[in-house]
C-alpha cells in the first residue's frame, strides 16, 4: 500500500469521526431547552404585561397563542390573549378572549382555528361551559355552543385530526367541597356541503356550525 493511500485513508477515517462526532453533539443538543422571549416581550410593549399562571396555550400553523390565567399584578384573572412569532422571536397582543376572563380553562386547535373554554372566573357562579373560536386571519372570536357536560375547571382539553376533546376537571358546592369528574365529551368537524358542521359524538361537547357560508 502507497504513502499516498494510506493518508487518504488518514483522511478519511478523520473526517467520518469528525462527522460522527458533530453529530453525536447535534443530537445531545437537541434534547435540550432553550429559553425564548417571554411572554408579551416585543420592543413595542412597555411596559411588558404582567406575568400570569393557570393560562392556556395552543399553536396554529406555524404561531403559539397564550391566553386567560391569574395576573400577578392585579391578582385576578384576565382574558388577554397573545401570539408568539418563533421567527421573530416576539409576542404580539391580539384580540382579547371573548369570555369572561378566568383561569384554569382549556384550550385546543382545530385546523386553522383555535379553542378555549370552561374554566374558573372567579365570582359565584363561577365556573364555566363556554366555548370560543378563535380566527387568527380576522383576529375574532365567536362563541360556540357550550360544552354539554357540567361547567368545570381545571379539564384537559386536545384535539386528534378534526375531532376535539375535553374532559375531567372539578367543581366545587357552596361549601368549599370539591368534585371531581371524568366525564369526557368529543365534538367532530367534518365537510358538509361546502362549509364545516359540528356532528355528534358518542358523548358530545357540541352541536353546532362552526364555520359556514350558508
């Protein structure tokens, strides 16, 4: 075997390492969190909003939503809704939910549309079986038909394909008891004749068009 072979062979074996290496760190990278900019920071809000907790948050496309939950200035509950650009990096404040504000509620997408609903306003009576669409291309939302179930807080809530979920989650009686449920109830969304229509599920949330151009 020649000089010249041998060191292309060097050559070689050095770069796969190097290669295997750069990739063996990629992936170590990957599984990793990366602090972003917080919620509402953008240079042209300020001040920046306050923190809040108990909020809700779902992605359409390729944006994350945030909204409701328990501000920490005014201790109490708001319905400030939010969109985070990942490419900009920055929040900007969109139309504020259309429900009363609370904490503890739901949230979902479906499509290009996203869902909030039930949840804890704060004030007898105050738990809710609301439910709200938000459209992120005319920044609106319209209320949908509550949920079927008992109002809640504190629910899970997702979606699978078309179909949307929520269930579980506890109320309390004038006495501070708490109960807790588990029940669970679907609402599908399915094309009939040009326009989307809620049908029913096995247990549903809702009945109701959701969106349509009669």
């Amino acid at each position: 075997m020649s000089y010249s072979t041998n060191y292309k062979s060097a050559a070689v074996s050095a770069f796969l390492l190097l290669l295997i290496t750069a990739t063996l760190r990629s992936a170590a990278q990957t599984n990793t969190w990366i602090q972003k900019s917080d919620v509402g920071h953008n240079a042209a809000n300020f001040p920046e909003p306050p923190a809040c907790d108990n909020a809700v948050g779902f992605s359409i496309g390729n944006k994350g939503y945030i909204g409701t939950g328990f501000n920490d200035k005014g201790l109490h509950a708001t319905n400030s809704f939010w969109e985070y650009n990942p490419d900009a990096g920055a929040w900007t404040q969109k139309a504020d939910f259309g429900g009363a504000a609370r904490i503890e509620a739901v949230g979902f997408s479906i499509g290009g549309k996203g869902y909030i609903g039930t949840g804890d306003a704060g004030s007898y009576p105050h738990y809710n079986k609301d439910f709200w669409e938000y459209d992120p291309v005319t920044n609106t939302w319209t209320r949908k038909a509550d949920l079927g179930g008992f109002s809640r807080e504190s629910a899970v809530g997702f979606s699978i394909g078309n179909k949307g979920y929520i269930g579980t989650g506890l109320r309390r009686d004038l006495n501070g008891g708490a109960h807790y449920l588990k029940d669970f109830w679907n609402t599908i969304l399915l094309p009939i004749h040009g326009r989307e229509k809620q049908i029913l599920g096995e247990r549903p949330a809702m009945a109701l068009l959701v969106s349509a151009s009669e």
